[in-house]
C-alpha cells in the first residue's frame, strides 16, 4: 500500500516556516538582539545548513527504515535550504553592502570564508530551479540525479564558510562536518556492507 505523503509534507512546511516566521516576529518588535544583522545573517545560514543536513539525512533513513515514501520528503527539505540560504544572502547583500556589487565581488575575492559561501549558493541555485517533476521529466532521471549530486559539494563548502567564519568557538561548524561525514559515507558504505542496508519486505499476499 502506497504511503501517504500529504501529512508529513504538511508537518515540514509548517515547522520549516516556523523559524522565518519567528525572525519576523522579532524583527517587527526589535527583539533580534543589539547586533540584528548579525543576528539574522547567523541565524538563516545556520538555518540552511540544517535543512540541507536533514535533506541528505532523508536516504539513510529511507534504507534503514525500508520506506521507500520517505524520498518524497527530501524535496520540500531541500527548497526549505534554499529559502534561508536566500535569505542569508539577501541580508549580506543588502544590510552589508548595500547591493554594491563592486564591494560584494571584492569581498569574495578577498575574504575565504565569502568565497565558499558565494560557491555554495551558486551549486544550490540550478537544483532549486530544477527541482519541478516537470524538470525531473525534460532533463531525464539520470541527468537530473548527476546535477543534483551537487548538492554534497554545496553542503561541504556550507560547513567550510561556516568554520572559516567563526573565530573563536568551533565547534558548532565541527559538529557539522562530522554529521556531513558521516551522511557522506554512509552512501558508499551501503552498497558495500552487506546488512547495512534493510530490505524491503515485499507484501504479502492474502491467505486463502
């Protein structure tokens, strides 16, 4: 019997929306703290980071649990990545430098941790745009899983922006790359180790 998605697809637009919902909020009541650019900027990359972790945490799960479904889910999460990684961006370009594009290629060009960010964001913009069933269907399969293979670059250079950004506390971005390390392997792990991945029963059939 075919899963119904509808539900959980429900429960991650909500909750996804909630933390934009919340800086918002906050933003309107000036309760985002003595630094609110910072703040934001902060907040929504590591926003992304997250939602771009879960997406990558949906096969896993899928394989381990044996819910085939579940691949249905990894869409909405990555789109929720993209949203907040916009709006990281958007913060930089628009508080930071005041949409002066002179002053944002300087700043990439000489600031590392700028450059991995701009990098990152440059991969997750064609997977957003081709995350339609209607690009699924003009790109064909193969095509399209190549592209959105990208997204394990965009993510390892997402939790290197986020490591050379923070100077002095670390280990937030270091319990990033471990979870991405382990997300990473555990994708050729399973086609090697047997037992590593649950079968699918297949169904049954009704007894006479």
């Amino acid at each position: 019997m075919m899963q119904d998605v509808k539900f959980p697809k429900l429960v991650i637009l909500v909750n996804g929306a909630v933390p934009l919902a919340m800086l918002a909020w906050d933003a309107a009541h000036n309760n985002l703290g003595a630094n609110p650019i910072e703040f934001v900027t902060r907040t929504t990359g590591a926003l992304a980071l997250v939602f771009l972790l879960i997406s990558l945490t949906v096969t896993p799960l899928r394989k381990q649990l044996a819910q085939p479904w579940m691949v249905k889910l990894r869409r909405m999460l990555g789109l929720y990545a993209f949203v907040y990684a916009c709006v990281h961006l958007t913060t930089y370009v628009w508080f930071d430098k005041s949409f002066n594009a002179g002053a944002i290629v300087k700043d990439t060009v000489k600031r590392p941790f700028i450059t991995f960010g701009m990098t990152a964001f440059l991969i997750l913009v064609p997977l957003a745009i081709t995350s339609t069933n209607g690009m699924v269907k003009r790109m064909g399969g193969k095509r399209w899983n190549r592209l959105h293979k990208g997204v394990y670059v965009a993510a390892a250079l997402a939790v290197i922006h986020y490591y050379a950004l923070v100077k002095a506390d670390t280990r937030e971005p270091i319990i990033f790359g471990v979870a991405l390390a382990l997300l990473l392997l555990y994708r050729p792990l399973s086609k090697y180790i047997p037992g590593l991945v649950r079968q699918t029963r297949p169904a049954q059939r009704p007894s006479r």
